[in-house]
C-alpha cells in the first residue's frame, strides 16, 4: 500500500522547510536511507531522505515550495505492483 511521508522535523525551532529540489522520478525503486530531495530550513540546508524502501510514487511539494513540518510531502509505495496500482488511481 503507497503511504504518505511528512516534512521531517530537523531541529527545535524548526516550522516548516523548502525543498530546493527532487532528486528523484516518480516510478523509480528507493531504498531506505536514499536521498531523495535537499531542504531548506531557517537554518541549514539537509537531505530529505526515504525512510523505507519501496517505489517513489509522488512528490506532493514541487521545488520552491514552503512545506510545514508534519504536512505530507511525498507517497512511497511498497513494491511495484502497489506503485502501479496507485499510478492508475491517480
């Protein structure tokens, strides 16, 4: 089943982040740890990274976006027959 992955909290103080670019495609395998976008906080620039492996399905920031901690800014789906199930739900 594709899940939904928040904006990370880095830091105490931090609110929200800006993702300064994807550095992935929709459609292609991750594996847990892999680097997927740079963000931006108030303070340090950091590596957005998959938290499990499976399928990157969609990123639901583009770059340039602001995103609050805790909102919802990418799907990974568990295999690929889930990514192509959730591909042709989208």
């Amino acid at each position: 089943m594709a899940e939904t992955y928040p904006m990370p909290k880095w830091g105490l103080s931090m609110e929200e982040g800006v993702i300064t670019e994807w550095q992935i495609e929709p459609g292609q395998p991750v594996t847990e740890g892999q680097v997927l976008a740079l963000v931006e906080t108030d303070k340090i620039e950091v590596e957005l990274e998959s938290p499990v492996n499976g399928v990157f399905a969609r990123a639901l920031a583009a770059d340039g976006d602001e995103v609050k901690v805790g909102t919802p800014v990418m799907v990974i789906a568990a295999d690929e027959a889930d990514y192509a199930s959730f591909a042709a739900g989208s």
